[in-house]
C-alpha cells in the first residue's frame, strides 16, 4: 500500500486556486504539480501518524516547513505515503499499516524507511514525494534518485531539491 489516505477534499481545493493562479500568470514554480508526503511530514488539519497506531486519527495542527514552502510554491499535495513505523527502518517493512511492496519486483523491498513514496514514484502514482532524513537509503530497488539538499529529500525522476528559501530545479 502505497497511500495511506489521499487528501481529496483539499487537494481539488488547491487546484482550483492553482488553476486561477496560473491563468492570471501568478502560479509558483511548482504550480500544478502533484506531490505525495511522507507520514511522518505535519499538514495543517490533515492526518499524520508515522505510520503507527499510536498516533491513529491524529489531525496536524500545523504545517512542517516543507509542506509551506510547497504550498507557496502551488504545488498539490494529494496524501500522505506509507513509511518505516516512525521512519525508523530501512526496508518499509516495519509499519504498521502493511509492508510497502516494490512495484517493480514485489521479492525485494522498496528500499528505505520511506518506501511508500518510493513505490509511489516508481509506480508512476506521484512524480515527487517529499521526505525529510538527514541521511538516507537510496532506493535503487524502485530505480529512483533524488537530490539531497540540506534537510530536504525528494524522491523523483528528475533530481530537485528544496533549499530554504527557493526551488532548486
């Protein structure tokens, strides 16, 4: 299972003001595109529960950094990515909402602790998804690369990387 919940209600909102931003010529640099969060990655009045029962039916009462700067930027947000309970694994293995299956090879893992949005990619659901490591596994195994920069991993098809203030394409 890729997805753990798609944000449907909110995501068709945020396209429809997208949509207005680019017809008056307003839309950010990543106005349109459609992104995946980690469950572990805070969204203002959205679920988040690292994908542990523990924190089951948990609703954000803010926004992480990341998920800002994607906002401001028009990007869609359309759900939130199985992961590692906690995001503490490397193999995806570990939550508890079912292992993540490698789309590509359903023997092997989907590499890292992130494997929802792995999958995700390389099943062509998401062209990005966002996750936050300081270090992290590459997941070859879905035949994915991304950038790394500062805080900010993004796993895509086209390298691109968050820096603190502006996107990095």
């Amino acid at each position: 299972m890729f997805f753990l919940e798609v944000f449907k209600d909110s995501a068709l909102q945020q396209a429809k003001l997208v949509d207005e931003k680019i017809k008056q010529g307003k839309g950010g640099k990543l106005a349109g595109v459609i992104v995946g969060l980690k469950d572990n990655i805070c969204y203002k009045g959205h679920k988040v529960s690292a994908s542990s029962k523990i924190l089951e039916g948990f609703e954000s009462l803010y926004s992480s950094t990341v998920v800002e700067k994607l906002l401001v930027q028009d990007a869609i947000i359309i759900g939130r990515c199985n992961n590692d309970e906690f995001a503490m694994g490397s193999s995806n293995e570990n939550s508890a909402y079912g292992n993540v299956l490698n789309p590509l090879n359903e023997k092997t893992v989907p590499g890292g602790s992130s494997g929802g949005s792995a999958a995700a990619v390389a099943a062509n659901f998401l062209p990005y998804c966002f996750r936050i490591r300081y270090r992290w596994i590459y997941s070859s195994a879905c035949i994915i690369y991304g950038n790394s920069w500062k805080q900010t991993n993004v796993w895509t098809r086209f390298a691109l990387g968050i820096d603190s203030v502006r996107i990095i394409v």
